[in-house]
C-alpha cells in the first residue's frame, strides 16, 4: 500500500512541528496558484543553500525593508555581496557579466518563497516585484543552515504535491516501481501537468524538465532511493551534495577509517565558503537566542554567566579538528568572554581545549537543543550524529523516541565513558 507513504518522515531531517503545521496550513495547490510566474514553486536555482542564503540576507534587511523589499534590495546588500564572492566564489553583483545569474538566483527563490507563504507578493515598484516578510519565524527557520532549509524545502514539495494531487504518482515511482520505465512514465506525467497548470508552454521541451529533477531529488534522497541524473534514473542513490549549488567535500562527514584525523583535516583545509558559513552560522545563533530571549545569555550555567553577556560563540569540537562540524548549528555554543577563554580555552590558549568543560558543553547544548523555544533552530538528530562523528561512539538508534530526560541520562553515560579515557 502506498498511499500516503509520501507523508512519512526521514528521522535524520526531522521537521520541527511548527514547519510542518505551518505549510498544511498553507493553500500550496498548483491548479489554484494560476499561471503567474510569480507563483512558480519550485526553479532550478531553489537549492538548500542558495535558498537559505537568500532567507539569510531578507532577515537581514533593515525593519522597514522587510514590509516592502525587490530583488534589488536583496542584490545591493552586503550580506548578499559577502555570500557571493566569499561562498559562490562569483563575480561581485556590480559586475553586468553576473546579473542573468544573479537575476535568478534572487528571483527564483523569491517566488519558492513567495508560493509558500513565507514572503507575500504585494505590488510592482516600476517593473519589480514587492514583497513583504509574512512569517519572519519560518523564514529564519530556513536562513539558519542549508540543512534546515532542505527540511524546509522536502516537506514544501511534500505538501505541494499531496494538496495538488500529484502525491500519488511521486509515491507510484518512490516506493513501488522505482526503476527506468517508472521514471520516465511519472517524467512524462509531471510535464504534461506543468503544461496544463502553470505558465509553462506546451512547446517548451527543457523547463519541465529541470523542475522535474528539482522536485524528485530532494524527495529521493530524503527517502533514499534513486532519482534524476542527466535525463535517466540515478545509478545510485542521490547524496546531499547533488543537492546543493556549492558541492561541499569539506562537509564530507565520511573519513575513511584508514586515514588519520589530521590527514582528513589536511584534505579540508580553511576555504572562502566554509568560512563564510561558519560566520553565517554564528550570527543566526546570536541573532536567534537574542531574540528568543531579549539578550544573549550563556549556554552554560557554572556561575561564570551572571551578569555577563555571552558574546562568544564557541566551537565545542574545535573548527580546526573538525572542518566538517564548523558550520553545525549544533556544534556552536553561547558562553561568556570569561567562560570561553578561561574554561573552554585554559589561559586563553584557542588550540586547546579543557575535557571536562567540552563536556559540560555538550550536555548544556543537550539541554538547549531540547528546550522547546529553540526548538525550530536545532536538531537533536544532527547533534547525535555529530557525537558519532567526532567522538566515535554509539547512541541507541532509537534516540528519537526516548523521552528527553531519559536520553540526557543515557547522553551522560556515554559522555562519562568517553571522558574517563
């Protein structure tokens, strides 16, 4: 039976409740969006990370662009400036060679945004259109990390597809005949329906066709099976990377067991983009946690933190041993000056670290991740697989179903082994 089987949730992308109650609150039926291009759902530049750089620089505009912005605003920023030199490694925006790009990076986005109700379309300025931030929460949500933006992204199009009776033949390929002459009965079902419902031509024989791939690999890799790879059914199953614009190998959380730390750390050494996202990555906490809860306030409760603000973001497993995790919201925690480089850091040394501080650490990152009101920036599956990357050590695999003050014992088991080596 595979009816509804497109409803089921992947653990290692959970969605925070309030996402996935907010988009089946949403009217995200293709047949009554209309034919507008600005109600297209899905392009070929809606990428994880482009779509969460993007969300990143919105949030970023000032109060009073955010009630009325175009995607001029957006591209004279300098949020989006840094985005595109330092992560897309591209021309600066100045540049006339970049605009096409540009154009739809921007705009292609705007409008996935602009389908979900996440932005609002609420006029033309000249020639551009205006939009309004209508869910500041949601789009936060999405800005935080290209990880969260993907969740975003995979429960949107599950959410398009069942309210545009479209679910069933995703679900027909995924799940029940997931091979060539599948692929290509539901390719030719998914552009006969573009043709019928949007604003796409029926003599138009390319764009369908990079929707389709931006529609079925998202879904493909959240349930694991094969998707789209140059026109046929994918060889393999279609990893993270295949998903995003900027392919990251340093985020690459595989180290073969027959290479050292170091040698794996030498193979992904500091570049542009990975800096760019560990600072992206940090400003969403300050930025979140500030407004959560008035001020910044330190993650870890030892007495140090009265009266003090936590200024410093931290790197629990340190951004030189482990590349791969420098960008994990996860990984990054709120302390004071003092605590950061006195405790985390003895006598300020940044390329040191104190054992059992990193484990009050992770246990006081353990109790904010589980805290209801940060609820929709964290992940408690990613925070576990990080333990399991960093630290080499085995949570039960049925981690998200134990009540929480259960799983922080058995956390503080295993945290209590690994630290008594």
């Amino acid at each position: 039976m595979i009816n509804d089987s497109i409803k089921n949730q992947n653990p290692y992308y959970k969605c925070p409740e309030q996402i996935t109650a907010y988009l089946q609150g949403q009217n995200l039926n293709i047949k009554e969006k209309g034919k507008n291009p600005a109600s297209r759902f899905i392009d070929q530049k809606v990428t994880p990370d482009v779509l969460s750089v993007i969300a990143s620089v919105i949030t970023n505009l000032d109060p009073e662009k955010q009630s009325a912005f175009t995607s001029s605003d957006i591209w004279n920023s300098e949020d989006f400036e840094a985005a595109v030199s330092e992560y897309f490694s591209k021309p600066l925006p100045t540049e006339k060679t970049a605009a096409n790009e540009y154009d739809k990076f921007i705009g292609q986005c705007l409008n996935t945004l602009n389908f979900s109700g996440v932005i609002e379309l609420i006029g033309k300025s000249r020639a551009a259109n205006r939009f309004r931030v209508r869910n500041s929460d949601v789009l936060k949500y999405i800005a935080s990390h290209d990880r969260n933006a993907y969740i975003f992204i995979v429960n949107f199009l599950k959410e398009v597809l069942i309210q545009s009776d479209l679910s069933y033949q995703f679900e027909k390929f995924l799940f029940e005949n997931n091979t060539q002459d599948g692929y290509m009965t539901l390719k030719d079902q998914f552009d006969s329906y573009l043709k019928s419902y949007t604003n796409i031509s029926e003599s138009n024989f390319y764009e369908s066709k990079r929707i389709f791939t931006k529609v079925l690999n998202p879904l493909a890799h959240y349930f694991k099976k094969d998707g789209t790879r140059k026109g046929r059914i994918s060889k393999s199953l279609i990893t993270y990377d295949e998903l995003l614009y900027n392919r990251l190998n340093w985020r690459d959380t595989k180290k073969e067991k027959n290479i050292t730390r170091q040698q794996f750390q030498e193979q992904h050494e500091s570049n542009p983009s990975r800096l760019y996202l560990v600072q992206k990555a940090k400003n969403e906490i300050k930025s979140f946690h500030s407004q959560v809860d008035g001020t910044l306030i330190s993650e870890v409760k030892d007495g140090l933190e009265i009266g003090t603000i936590a200024v410093h973001v931290h790197h629990i497993f340190p951004e030189s041993q482990y590349p791969e995790l420098s960008d994990r919201l996860e990984n990054l925690i709120l302390l004071t000056p003092t605590q950061h480089l006195s405790k985390a850091h003895p006598n300020g040394d940044t390329g040191s670290i104190d054992r059992k501080y990193q484990k009050l650490c992770l246990l006081s990152k353990f109790d904010t991740i589980t805290n209801p009101k940060y609820a929709i920036l964290y992940s408690t599956t990613s925070f576990i697989e990080m333990l399991e990357i960093a630290m080499e050590i085995d949570m039960p695999a049925d981690f998200d179903v134990i009540p929480t003050a259960e799983l922080r014992s058995v956390l503080e088991d295993c945290l209590n082994r690994y630290y008594s080596l």
